[in-house]
C-alpha cells in the first residue's frame, strides 16, 4: 500500500502526496467510529481506487510524533517564530510563549525577523541580541529585494515548519513569497489570504527541497497548555547552562537570593526581555496551577 502525508482536507476529501504526485482520498468510516480526523501533517497508507483520476481511501494513520489543536496539523517539527521590530510593535510575551511550546514538544525554533527594510543595523543587532544565548537560529529577512529569503529558504529543507506569531508581523507575505519561488507544482495553488477574519484551510505546502510550510492566521493571545510552573525554566536553554551555579537546588529564579540566571541578567549573558518574559509566564502558570481544582 502506497504510504503518503495529508497536505490538506477539504469538505471529506484530504488530498495526499507521495513520491509520485498526490491523490485525492476519503476516509473509512472506522475512523470516525474511532473518533480520529485526519490531519494535514498525517502520515498516512492508502488504496488507490482510480489511478487515472488519481483517488483512493485512506486506510491507516501513522501515530503522530505531535499535533497541533489551533492551526489542526500533526507532525510538525519545525516553528518558526515570526516577528518585527516595528509594525507591530513585538509581543515578546507571545514571542516566548511559543518558543516555549516548542521546546516542550521536541519542536526546533527558528526565529524570523522580518520587515528589516524598517529598520537600520542598530536596531537589528538589538533583536537578535535578546535571543543571543538561547542558541536559536535567527534569520533576518525584507519582503524589500527578498532580502534573507535565501537563507530562510535553506533552514526550511527538510523540516515540515509552521509559521507562527502576532498578526500582521507578515506570516503570509513570507509564504506566498516562498510560494513564488519555491513550492512544487501540486494541484490547485491558489494564494494564500491576507488580512484578518479570513478563513481558510489548512495546508502544507511542499517545497522543492524537500520542507513543508503551514502558515496559521496570527493570534493576540494564546495560553500555554500542559506545562508546570516548575519545568519553565528548562524550556529556556539560555538558564539551563547557568542553573547548577544558584545558591539554591530548587531556585525559581524568581526571589530567591544569590540567583546565577538573575546575577547573568544584571551582567547581560541572559536578555532582560527574556528574563521577564519568564518571570509574567511562571507567575501565571503558577496561578494556573493554585487554581486547577477551581
Ligand atoms: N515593510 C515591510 N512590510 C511587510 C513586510 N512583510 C510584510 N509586510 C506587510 O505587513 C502587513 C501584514 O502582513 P501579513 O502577511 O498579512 O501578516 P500576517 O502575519 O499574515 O498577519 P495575520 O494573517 O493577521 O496573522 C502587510 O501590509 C504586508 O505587506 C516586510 O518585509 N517589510
Ligand atoms: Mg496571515
Ligand atoms: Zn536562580
């Protein structure tokens, strides 16, 4: 049986690429017996019941390594976070709490800075002075000359990457971009919409090395899901390399005295923005947490 990945669903039919083009399939009523959808993002075997008109059934879905409820896709093992110096002004809050999710779920950051047409050297170095010692990638980018979109496209290969970030920060602008550039020929291409209140479907979009790009509508706020206030600082890999030297075991970082994360702060290792990014989400974790059984 012929196994393939689900770029998209539309209205029962999920169209599936594998290595020689995509077909459009159903599903068996055994999974929504089972209460499974499939997902854009699913590995899936399928029978072939037309060759030539190119349809067939969807016959098993692979487990899925994650999913994501808000954009529905499964699998994604690349976010890319995008912001802007200016216009918007950054969500910082918004910027960490994904940064954050991904790490919780095993996902690679990639932190895209766009609209650098904007803004002048100074400013740039600033932005990616905050996300210095995480050890993320940082790519700089201009929907100006394309500038950056080389390297954006290079750190795409191969990852199956969902952009993400506040609206209006250019999350479509970017894919329709690569789009331009860059995606396979796979049925119909139509644009991807801009603006707010526009509601679309899904999709992964397959470029020509082989990386995949979702894009999702952008969001003002978002809550983060399934993590203790006592695991947050793990999820920051810039704290991680300096925990062992606080005064403490059991340091929150947060009162406590003789603290290496908050002594690397006043020193400038670890970004201020960063630091108080973390002390807002562990304060409202923690108070998620005192009220779970409200
Ligand atoms: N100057 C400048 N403007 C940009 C750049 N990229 C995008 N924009 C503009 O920013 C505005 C918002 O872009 P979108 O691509 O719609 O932003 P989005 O992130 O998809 O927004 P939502 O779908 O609401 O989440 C548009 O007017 C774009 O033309 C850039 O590199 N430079
Ligand atoms: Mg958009
Ligand atoms: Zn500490």
């Amino acid at each position: 049986m012929p196994r393939g990945l689900i770029l998209k669903g539309v209205g029962g039919f999920y169209t599936v690429e594998c290595g020689s083009g995509t077909y459009e399939c159903r599903t068996r009523g055994v999974f929504r017996k089972k209460g499974i959808t499939p997902l854009p993002g699913d590995f899936v075997n399928f029978s072939i019941t037309d060759e030539s008109a190119r349809e067939g059934w969807i016959e098993e879905i692979e487990p899925r390594q994650n999913f994501f409820i808000r954009p529905p896709v499964a699998n994604v093992n690349q976010i890319a976070v995008v912001l802007a110096k200016t216009s918007p002004e950054p969500d910082f809050l918004l910027v960490d709490k994904l940064l954050v999710t991904a790490e919780k779920n095993g996902i690679t950051p990639l932190i895209v800075i766009n609209k650098i047409d904007l803004i002048d050297d100074k400013e740039l170095s600033e932005v990616k002075d905050i996300y210095k010692s995480t050890g993320y990638q940082v790519v700089a980018i201009s929907k100006v000359g394309k500038q950056g979109y080389d390297e954006l496209h290079e750190k795409l290969k191969g990852y199956r990457t969902v952009f993400a970030g506040q609206s209006g920060v250019g999350k479509s602008t970017i894919l329709n971009n690569i789009m331009d550039s860059w995606v396979m020929e796979t049925g119909d291409m139509s644009r991807i919409q801009r603006g707010r209140h526009t509601t679309r479907h899904v999709q992964l979009l397959s470029l020509d090395n082989d990386g995949y790009v979702v894009d999702t509508p952008g969001f003002s706020s978002m809550s983060l899901e399934g993590i203790e206030y006592s695991e947050l600082s793990s999820m920051y890999p810039e704290f991680n390399r300096a925990e062992g030297r606080c005064k403490f075991n059991s340091c929150s970082h947060i009162k406590e005295p003789g603290c290496a994360i908050k002594d690397s702060v006043h020193a400038g290792g670890i970004s201020r923005i960063r630091y108080e990014c973390y002390q807002r989400l562990y304060e409202e974790l923690k108070l998620q947490y005192e009220n779970r059984y409200r």
